[in-house]
C-alpha cells in the first residue's frame, strides 16, 4: 500500500512527550492523522487534518475507530502514568489483529526494550538492558512479549529502540544499529521526522533496530 502525504495515519500515544512532536511534524507534512486520547481535552492542539477519537487503546472499539480507513499506524504509546500493570502487549494483540481486519500492514513502534535475543556485543547497551530489566522488570517483561508479537506476525512493522529522549530542537544527525545503541539521547524533533521517514521507506520493514543521535549532541 502506498502512504503518500495525503494518507490517513494513526497515531497512538500523541499527547506524550515523543507523540507531540510526531503530530505536528506529520501535520506540517501534510498527513491527515487520527489520534486516540483518553483526555482530548487536555489536547490544545487543532487542526482540520487532524481528527481525536476519545478512547482507551485497551478497548477493542476505541482501536477500531482508530485505525478503520487509515493506511499506516505509528505508536509512542507507553503505560499510562501512575498504572502498575504492563498493558502493552495485551494492546499490540489487538492492534494486529484489527490491523488485519482492515488490510493495514505498516506499523511502527517505539520501544524502551533493549534485548536483541542474543549477549550484547556493546557494553553500554548491555548495561542499559541490565538496568531497565531490574528496576521494571514488569514492564520490559511485557515489552519482550510484544516484540515477539510483531516478530511472528505478517505486519511490516519497524521496533525502534530509543535511548534518552530530550527536548531539544532537531539536530538532524541520527545514527541507526542493529545490535546496539549508538548515542545517549536522542531529540523528540529527530525521533519524530525519523519515524515519519518510515512510512515511506522500507529499508527497515520488520527490523528491531536501535536510533540516537550521534556525537556532538
């Protein structure tokens, strides 16, 4: 399926700290995006590409009017602030299976889950891997599940490994590896225009891959 600038795109998580960004820069793109917010009102950004169903990704209907007419879905979505139960996996299940029933194949997710399946060749993703997995040992437990999920599914989906994130302004100098992280943080302006770049580019169709910016940042 072609996703061109006048494609229909779901964004979940677009009220976050990464999904904000994202929704401005595919609005400015020219992308029509539908949004599902549990607090629209709590949204203060308008635009008349830009459509806001209010709903839980958790509910099989809220994921339907989400994604019915659309032709790709990129998610920052993360557990929801102050819930101690992993929700992210149960959430990709419907999502693949929804996004079968509409025939859309092109889904990208961001993701704090560092393991690649196999020992880290760099240090510093390894202790970073160590280090989430033992202060939320829940949640990269359920992270892992959903990786696996999109590894066994049909979907031309893209798992991007994100690093720190920081509010900075783009810098444009974005590394990509696939077996470590190769920077420290990356700016939401940088993280935003690379996952918009993968709607159209298939370089990295069902690839885990890790992203940063490089040095100098």
């Amino acid at each position: 399926m072609t996703i061109n600038l006048n494609s229909t795109i779901a964004i979940l998580g677009g009220a976050g700290k990464a999904g904000r960004p994202l929704v401005q820069q595919a609005l400015k793109a020219g992308y029509r995006v539908r949004l599902l917010l549990r607090y629209p009102e709590q949204f203060d950004l308008t635009d008349d590409r830009m459509e806001i169903i209010q709903g839980d990704a958790r509910n099989p209907t809220s994921i339907r009017q989400l994604l019915q007419g659309c032709e790709a879905l990129i998610s920052t979505l993360g557990n929801p602030r102050g819930e101690g139960i992993a929700m992210l996996s149960s959430v990709t299940r419907l999502i693949l299976l929804t996004m079968q029933e509409f025939g859309i194949s092109r889904y990208v997710v961001v993701s704090s889950y560092y393991g690649i399946g196999q020992e880290q060749q760099d240090a510093k993703t390894k202790q970073a891997a160590e280090f989430m997995q033992q202060h939320f040992p829940l949640f990269m437990d359920d992270r892992k599940v959903e990786c696996q999920l999109l590894t066994e599914s049909d979907l031309d989906w893209t798992y991007v490994r994100l690093p720190y994130l920081v509010q900075e302004p783009a810098t444009r100098n974005i590394k990509v590896e696939s077996a470590y992280l190769p920077g420290q943080q990356i700016t939401v302006e940088d993280l935003a225009g690379f996952l918009l770049n993968q709607l159209d580019n298939r370089h990295y169709i069902r690839q885990a891959l890790f992203i940063a910016n490089g040095t100098g940042v």
